[in-house]
C-alpha cells in the first residue's frame, strides 16, 4: 500500500547522525517502475518555497536544496541506465519552471507538474533544445476540481502521441 515520496532536489541529512530526521530513507531521488512491460523512470521535483528556512544554515529541518538543472540530467542518465524507456518528471516546481526543464534539460521525456493551480488545457508543448523532441508539460489543476488523466502512444522510447483529459471531480 501506500505510495513513494520521490524529491530529487532535496539532499538530506545524513540519517546516521544523531540529530537527523529519517527522511532520507524515506524520500528517493527518483523510482524505475515496470508498467505492462514498459519501463517507466519518474524522477521527482518537491517545492522549495513552502519550506520555511530552508536556506538558513542553521536549518533544523537537515535538508539541502539542489538544482534541478544538475539533478535531473543526473537522474535521468541513472534511470536510462537501469532500462527506463521513459523517464517523467514529476513536478511541483509551477508552470514557468516545468516548461523550462523541459527545453532545457535533456533526457525529459514528458513534464507531470503541479503547484501554480494551473490545468493545462491542451497541455503546453515545448521543444527540448538538446534533442530536438517535443516535450509535452501537463497541470492539473488544484484542490481536486479535476483528475487528470494522460494516454501516451510510445514506441522505441518516443512518444508518439497522447490524450490528455481534465476530468471534473463531483462535490
């Protein structure tokens, strides 16, 4: 049961130290999953600006903030390295963030994002610099007015297409 706490961007404290949280065995960097045969690599992005502090040295929370632009790249070279035929970021970074990763940073296949309450609709499509691929970025929305729902068609580790549904949720 349950579900994985994925955050790339955050380096925990190391959790033998007698003052550290457990954290960093709780949260990873990123997760190959084995979906109907298709290996899919998700590398998470948590949000930096709801945690108070966390730029002060005297951080009592143990985390560090790390770039994206350096993790993802990393993380996704790890995630193709296991067999990924896929790798997603799933992010809660906002729209304009989102978008630049994906036209920026290679090996991004798709952008899953959230945080601005922002539903795309179509998703937003940005060419990625590096490859040259069309990199489709989705939100969402916020407080549970719709589910999203992504189909991708993907062959030889390109999506081909996709549908994209923002399903109204009922009170």
């Amino acid at each position: 049961g349950g579900y994985d706490l994925l955050a790339s961007n955050y380096d925990f404290e190391d959790s033998h130290e007698p003052s550290a949280t457990e954290l960093e065995q709780m949260v990873l960097p990123s997760l190959l999953y084995y979906l109907d045969g298709l290996r899919v690599g998700v590398i998470g992005l948590g949000n930096v600006s709801s945690l108070n502090s966390i730029y002060d040295e005297s951080n009592s929370m143990g985390i560090r903030v790390l770039e994206p632009e350096d993790v993802l790249p990393e993380q996704a070279a790890i995630l193709r390295s296991q067999g990924a035929d896929i790798v997603i970021a799933l992010s809660h970074m906002g729209l304009h963030e989102d978008q630049h990763f994906a036209r920026t940073v290679p090996g991004i296949d798709l952008v899953m994002g959230g945080h601005h309450h922002i539903a795309t609709r179509p998703p937003i499509v940005v060419t990625n610099e590096a490859s040259g691929r069309q990199v489709p970025v989705v939100h969402s929305g916020a407080f549970s007015k719709f589910v999203g729902r992504l189909d991708l068609v993907i062959r030889d580790g390109e999506i081909l297409s996709y549908d994209h549904v923002l399903r109204p949720v009922a009170n």
